[in-house]
C-alpha cells in the first residue's frame, strides 16, 4: 500500500507543534514533511517555507511525493486588524495556492482550519447552529468565511477533498497562541503559576466557546480518518469543546491555586469577543464522524496547571 506523504505548513505554530508529533507517531517521521517560515524547525524533514510562494510549494510538493497537506498558517484575529492587508494575503492566498497544488497534483486531502470567528452579531450567541448566519466582524472572521467558501467550491468543481473544522479558542501548554482573542485563557495559566495574578484583557463574564489542544488534536484525526462519503459539510464543521467566561477559569485556577487573583483591563479585544458566540452546537460533527469532546473545564484547568508546572 502506497504511504501517505504528509505536508504541515505552519507546524511550529500552536496547533502545528503538537499536530506534527501526533501525525509523526501515526505515519511515522519519515513520511511528515513539517514546514514553516522560520529557518529552523524541530525533528527531521523540517522544511523551511513560505506558505505564500507558490512555486515553492509546489516544488515541495512534487519532489516530496507529498498526497496530504495541512494547511495551518494563519494571522488571528486580533493580530489581524493590525495589518488587515497581511492578513488576508496570508489566510486567503496560502488557502488558494494550496487548493490549487491539491487540484493539479491531484492530492488525496487537505485539511483547513476555519474558526468561531467567521459569525458575528446576528448569530445565535447559545448553541450556535451549523447554518447560523455567518456575518464576521473581523477580517480574520472574513478571511476564514471566504476560505470556507473556496474550500467547498474545490469539493464541488474539482473533487478536492478538503475537510476543515471551526476551531473555538484553543489552549495548550506546548506553543503559545499567535495573536488571538481567546489567548487570555492560555496566558492565565502561566501567570498564574508565576505571579499568582492575572490581569485579564476581556470582561470577567464575556463567555466564549473554547477546547483543550488535546481533542483539537484528536479532533482533526478523526475529521481525516472519516469515510469521504460521511463529511457532508465541505465549508467547515462545527465543533465545540466547553464554554467559560474569565471568571469561570479564575474560579478553576483557584481550586488549585488558593491565592491566585484576577483582575481586567478590557481592550480592543472585547469588542471582538462580544461579537462572538457563547457557545456552539455540533449536532452535524456528531452525526457525521462521530465527535465528541473529552476535555472540560475543571478536567483542561488541572492537566494545564500540572504540565505546566513540571
Ligand atoms: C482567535 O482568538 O483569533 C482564535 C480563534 C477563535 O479562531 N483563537
């Protein structure tokens, strides 16, 4: 059986870093390419790539056999609006470029991230729904709605088979976030444990919908693994994780950490993540491949604190 070659643009990035080593244990180190922009990366095969040359990708792709690429380059949103050119060049182009290596070269898949990000005001703020209205206030937002909208127009004209999920805030104790709204509930973590204090750029009770990297992780393996015939959503999938507002995460903190304060100093961002639902349905994840997360809050709040502090 022919082995898949596997190409990670982005794989010194958050999700990139442990992605990498979970497709690296499936299909061996051999058979993963792990790109980025930065001169030197990690582990073997690490290429280093700007995931908005064309023609170097495509070079890649042909001298590499590669026949998968995760595509994970992206500015967020807050990021973002600080240089909304770059940030569509980088979310849209990388997205096109790599749709079109995938068409031509006739690739078995491509998987994408999308985000929470792509719905705004006139989205159900509980349980947001697959088909909610889709009004992005963000250019991170737009970028990610217009790709989800490439993606299936691939699927449809050309047979691409391009699979995507709508990430909610991530949060891992390997890589840090890049530049998002949802960052705060990463840094938390590590303030807590350094100065037992955090000053919290959101509002104490602005919930937004958030998962632990681990079913992230887990999450795009079994969106991959899924029989063709079974994704039925080729913009991108729903998927939620928990839903918690900075004051529910301080009240976690504290169980383990008795002194530990938190205080806000509300920015730019809040605005971004009042836009925001609360919360997100998957019924169509669920009934599609089977998704189901693992992870809440209490259970993220200890491994967190624990990895952390090793
Ligand atoms: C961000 O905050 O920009 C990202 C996201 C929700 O996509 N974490």
């Amino acid at each position: 059986m022919k082995k898949d070659h596997i190409l990670i643009i982005g794989a010194l990035g958050q999700i990139g870093t442990e992605l990498t080593i979970a497709l690296r244990e499936i299909h061996g180190e051999a058979n993963i390419f792990a790109a980025d922009i930065q001169a030197t990366g990690s582990g073997p095969n690490y290429l280093c790539l700007d995931a908005l040359d064309h023609q170097q990708l495509e070079k890649v792709v042909k001298e590499h056999g590669i026949n998968q690429i995760y595509l994970l380059a992206a500015m967020l949103s807050a990021n973002g609006e600080k240089d909304i050119n770059a940030a569509w060049r980088l979310n849209v182009q990388s997205l096109m470029s790599v749709l079109q290596i995938a068409k031509e070269q006739k690739l078995d898949k491509v998987f994408w991230p999308s985000s929470i990000a792509i719905f705004g005001h006139n989205a159900a703020k509980h349980n947001c729904r697959q088909h909610a209205r889709a009004e992005p206030v963000t250019v991170y937002g737009i970028s990610k709605k217009a790709g989800e909208h490439f993606c299936n127009y691939y699927f449809e004209h050309y047979g691409v088979d391009v699979r995507s999920l709508r990430f909610p805030g991530l949060i891992s104790y390997t890589a840090p976030p890049g530049g998002g709204t949802t960052d705060y509930a990463v840094d938390i973590y590590h303030q807590a444990i350094k100065n037992q204090h955090y000053s919290c750029f959101l509002k104490e009770d602005c919930c937004l919908p958030m998962m632990y990297m681990p079913d992230a992780i887990r999450a795009i393996l079994e969106l991959m693994d899924a029989p063709k015939e079974n994704i039925t959503i080729r913009t991108s999938y729903n998927i939620a994780g928990m839903s918690f507002a900075p004051c529910d995460i301080a009240a976690a903190i504290k169980k383990h950490i008795p002194d530990f304060t938190m205080d806000t100093q509300v920015d730019f961002r809040q605005a971004i993540a009042q836009s925001w639902p609360a919360s997100i349905d998957d019924a169509q994840a669920s009934a599609d491949w089977g998704w189901k997360p693992g992870y809440d809050l209490q259970s993220m709040t200890k491994d967190m604190l624990e990895n952390l502090q090793r």
